[in-house]
C-alpha cells in the first residue's frame, strides 16, 4: 500500500501516552516484542526515533512530544468515525470506566448515588473517581479523565463547562460544644473559639476572613489540614470550629443541624455563618472530543440529575 497503515497510529497513541514499550502493549492485549516490531515501523514511518532510553526509563524524542497530543486527537477520533452509529447505544452490554476527578468532599456526598445510578442503567460499566490533587485541564485533555467535577478555575478555553449546583460553607463544631447551646451564633461568638481549616494548599484564610475584617474581627486559625474529612475529624474530637461546604455534609450519617431534627448518634452540629459569603458554584467539566459520545452525554446527564436531586438548597 502507498498510504502508511493506519493501524500504526493506534499503536503511536499509545507508545506515547504510556512512553513504555511494555506499557504500550499492555494497554493494546499485544506482546513486548510485537510491540517493540511495531515501535520499529512507526520510528521508520515517521523517521523518529520517537522513544529513546536514559537510563532505566524511556523518554520522548522532541518530535515525540510535539505528536503526542494531535496522535491522541486523531487516535480518538479514528476510533468514533469506525464505531458503529446508534441513536441509543446498548447500556446492558456496555463494558467501559470513567475517570471522574473530584475531592473527596463530592465523592463522600455524592459517590454511591452516582454508582447507584450508572450500574442500574449498565451494569458492567465502572465508576474510578480519582482525586484532584490540583486544578489542569491537563487530564481532560489527555483522555485520563472523563470528567472534572469541583469549583471553576483557569481550565483553558476549550473546555465545555456545565453547572451542577450552589453550595454554600457552614460551620461546624462537636456535639457537646459551647456553641451548640446557642440560639443564634453571632460574629464575636464565632471568633472566640479556635479555628480548623480545610485547604491542599495549606492557605489558612478564605472569604469568611474577609467578612470577619469588615467588622474588625479576626478568628484563630490553630491548625490547617488537607481536606474536609480531615477538618471534620479535627471538630469532632475538639472545641475547634471547622467550615465546609453544606453539600459535604451529605456523606454524613451521624449530623445534626439547626434545620434537622436531631439524629441519636450525632456527633457534630452545623450552624450557618454570622457573616455573609457568596455561595459556589460545583461544575462538571469535559473535553470538546467527547461532546457528542453518546455514553458521554448520559454520564453527564446522570451526574446532573443526582447532584441537583441531592445537593442542598
């Protein structure tokens, strides 16, 4: 044939997403040596050596690298162009896993009804939720995710953007606390008492500071922790306020609340803010080459209808 095999680019997408021979081959159901065959014919077809070795590892040729995202594009959509075109595709038989990324706050909320929901409709499917050690684009780009679910930020102007709920932050103390005593938890009150903050990047103010300063208020910071979980447990076990978001709050069984009756095996209570803070928006966001996948569009669709029967008002 004059026109190179287009099998070749299956192959190249995935010599240079995993830069592995094994990996690559893995990832494809062939051996280490056909793939290591194949590499031979892609570095003669593109005259590249695309993988070089240094040292144990294996590493991108620069050629390699500017490929590696248009050969992942085309790869992906060589494979929709050849799939067979169906108005509804078959979810009893759909075998397939999502990568969702997100904190462990949604997925502690949210998690199980999502699972719920997939596995009803298609029962092989897979649900990885992965966590958001920081905010890129970079994984919906690269196809390692399906979804990114979390507050916007900088994601690039390529990325489809879609709103699942407001949230707003609450305060949060142990069962028992001074404060639980309190009919209405004023700023002053807030702020004599010592503070834990939830933040992966170990910043201990947010917009509650802020509205705090507006009154000449400052609270006590003691102690910073990674994430939500972590700053409930602190609360728990302590005289500390913690502040997390009220969807969060929904992967909790043992809550009791202002607005709820109170629930026997309790160990926290909540209580709104003294100071005003504008509430969030939760998003979900995906890459435009999987816009119109029709098991991508029901994924999404799913995840909406579950976060805006669950989340808070």
């Amino acid at each position: 044939m004059p026109d190179p095999d287009l099998n070749l680019l299956v192959a190249l997408d995935a010599l240079l997403g995993e830069v592995s021979v094994v990996g690559a081959a893995r990832r494809l159901g062939l051996s280490a040596s056909a793939m290591s065959r194949t590499l031979a014919r892609l570095r003669e077809a593109t005259g590249d050596p695309l993988l070089v070795r240094a040292g144990r590892q294996m590493v991108l040729t620069p050629h390699a690298e500017a490929l590696r995202q248009r050969a992942r594009d085309a790869a992906h959509e060589a494979r929709n162009l050849l799939r067979p075109s169906t108005a509804e595709p078959d979810f009893s038989t759909l075998q397939r896993t999502f990568t969702i990324r997100a904190n462990d706050g949604f997925v502690e909320a949210f998690g199980a009804s999502v699972i719920a929901a997939a596995t009803a409709r298609a029962p092989n499917v897979r649900i990885s939720f992965t966590p958001k050690t920081e905010k890129t684009p970079a994984h919906l780009r690269e196809g390692s995710a399906d979804l990114e679910i979390g507050v916007l930020s900088e994601m690039g102007p390529e990325i489809r953007i879609q709103a699942l709920f407001r949230d707003r932050f609450i305060g949060v103390v142990r069962r028992g606390h001074p404060l639980e005593a309190e009919r209405e938890i004023t700023a002053a009150q807030y702020v004599a008492f010592g503070h834990v903050v939830a933040s992966r990047r170990g910043r201990s103010s947010g917009p509650v500071d802020v509205a705090l300063a507006a009154l000449g208020l400052e609270r006590k910071v003691v102690a910073v922790v990674p994430g939500f979980p972590a700053a409930l447990a602190v609360a728990r076990a302590s005289d500390l306020i913690a502040l997390v978001p009220a969807s969060f709050l929904l992967g909790q069984r043992d809550v009791q609340s202002e607005s709820q009756e109170p629930v026997a095996s309790a160990s926290v209570f909540t209580f709104d803010l003294p100071v005003t803070t504008e509430k969030i928006t939760v998003s979900q966001m995906w890459h435009p080459r999987v816009d119109a996948d029709p098991v991508h569009r029901w994924l999404r669709q799913l995840v909406l209808d579950v976060c805006r029967r669950k989340a808070p008002s």
